[in-house]
C-alpha cells in the first residue's frame, strides 16, 4: 500500500479511523488486508481506534493515537498472556488496558510480528480474541429516554 520493502508507515498520532464512501480507513490498515477477504471480516471503529472481528470475535484493535494507544491491540485472557509473550518478543501487556496485549507501533519488530498476528487471527489461534459482550453496553445515546426522567448531573 504505498511502502517500499521494509520501510515502516508511521501513523500520525492525531489519524484516527474514519469513514470515506461508508468504509472505514485507518492508518494501520495495512496490518489487516490479509484478513479482509475471510467472509466473518468485520470492522468497527470503536474509542477512536478500529476493531477488527473474524470469527466472531474481536480479534485485533488498531490504534493510531498517542502511546500507549499507537499500535495493535490484541484483546485476549489473561490466561493466555505468558504464552503469547514467550512466542512474540515484540509484545508487552499494555499499560493501560492491562487485560490485553500491545504491539507497539514504535517497536523495531513493528512489521514483523504484526505479520505474525494476522497470521495467527487467520489460523482462527483461539488464544487471541474475545467474545463480544451480549449488548448489555449500548451507548447512552441508544438508550431509549423515560418521558420525565432526567439523569442526575455529575459533579464537578
């Protein structure tokens, strides 16, 4: 997409996932072409970053933002971390999200072992992803509003 062999894209950190002709682009999108043709491919831009689901699952975040929120996320369980860090060096617990996985954008192995990850989402590697949440979390904004009842204001 644009790159010589080699040359890493570095993201701008003010890009975030946006919507041209109704499909989203982001700047990390290079990461995932391979995914794009799998029939369960399903991106959704989420928090200013883009969620990718294959499988059902969210499978990997891009993220093209400020550190710590400039590479790939990989939601995973806790459970399968150790063994997922062992197998890629490049991959540290984020430090924020701690829960999952981070592939930062930054790292010299950036290109390599995100490579590696697509590779594996692809192999459907049931250590990586996670099951969407049954809709429990819709926004405010979808929720329907009670006539009369107004939500409290939040302090300052």
């Amino acid at each position: 997409m644009g790159r010589e062999p080699g040359q890493r894209a570095q993201s701008p950190p003010s890009q975030t996932a946006d919507c041209e002709g109704g499909v989203l682009q982001h700047p990390l999108q290079w990461v995932v072409e391979p995914l794009v043709e799998e029939p369960s491919y399903l991106p959704r831009a989420m928090f200013g970053c883009l969620g990718i689901y294959l499988h059902g699952r969210l499978m990997l975040v891009l993220a093209a933002r400020r550190q710590p929120w400039q590479g790939v996320l990989i939601p995973t369980a806790r459970e399968h971390h150790s063994a997922l860090l062992r197998e890629e060096a490049a991959l540290i617990i984020h430090p924020v999200l701690a829960k999952w996985l981070y592939l930062p954008e930054s790292s010299d192995a950036f290109e390599e072992a995100a490579q590696r990850l697509v590779e594996r989402v692809l192999a459907d590697d049931s250590r990586i992803g996670v099951e969407p949440s049954s809709g429990s979390h819709r926004s405010r904004r979808a929720m329907p509003r009670v006539s009369g009842h107004r939500r409290p204001k939040r302090p300052k």
